[in-house]
C-alpha cells in the first residue's frame, strides 16, 4: 500500500502512512488519505495530473522542467492552485500530530 500522489513530493508523509498500515493502524492511515492526498488529489485532478505534477515537482524544488509541443504551459491560475494546495499541505504536516 502506497500514496500514488503525495509521495512523489513530500515522501516523508508516504514512509510514515506505510508505517501505519504496516503497524495495522487502519483508521490512522485512513486520515493521512483525507487529510493529505485528497486535497492533493482535488486540485490535481481539475488541472490534469501531469501538468499539475510537474508545477509541483518544479515549484518545491525536486525537478526543474519545461513543457515542449504539444504541450502547453500550465496557467498562472492552476500555477497558483498547486502552490496553494502544496503550502497548505506542508503547513498542515509540520503541524500533524505524529
């Protein structure tokens, strides 16, 4: 069992959600998905995964990439999506009660 979304940019909260499920804590597990990678998912998934993944992997740090044609370049609004829902989420984390 792995997070599909999130650990591509934060691993440290894909290792620990493994940890859970290995340790047979379920409904802990359950709220790293809810409180985590949904909100991931929801932006990600109204911008497209590809391009969003990439304005994530660029904006923390972990690729620098452009797109070539036929691909478009990602809007300043999605852009501004994907910042939000990443600071959102490392602020929760930093937060999260471990």
């Amino acid at each position: 069992t792995f997070l599909g979304g999130i650990g591509n940019i934060f691993t440290e909260i894909e290792e620990y959600f493994f940890e859970l499920v290995k340790s047979e804590k379920q409904a802990e597990a359950n709220k790293i998905v809810r409180e985590f990678e949904d909100p991931l998912f929801a932006v990600f998934s109204k911008i497209g995964w590809h391009m969003a993944l990439q304005e994530a992997l660029n904006y923390t740090g972990l690729l620098q990439t452009s797109n070539r044609k036929p691909f478009a370049p990602i809007s300043e609004d999605k852009a501004e999506a994907v910042h939000d829902v990443l600071d959102d989420i490392k602020t929760r984390w930093q937060n999260y009660d471990r």
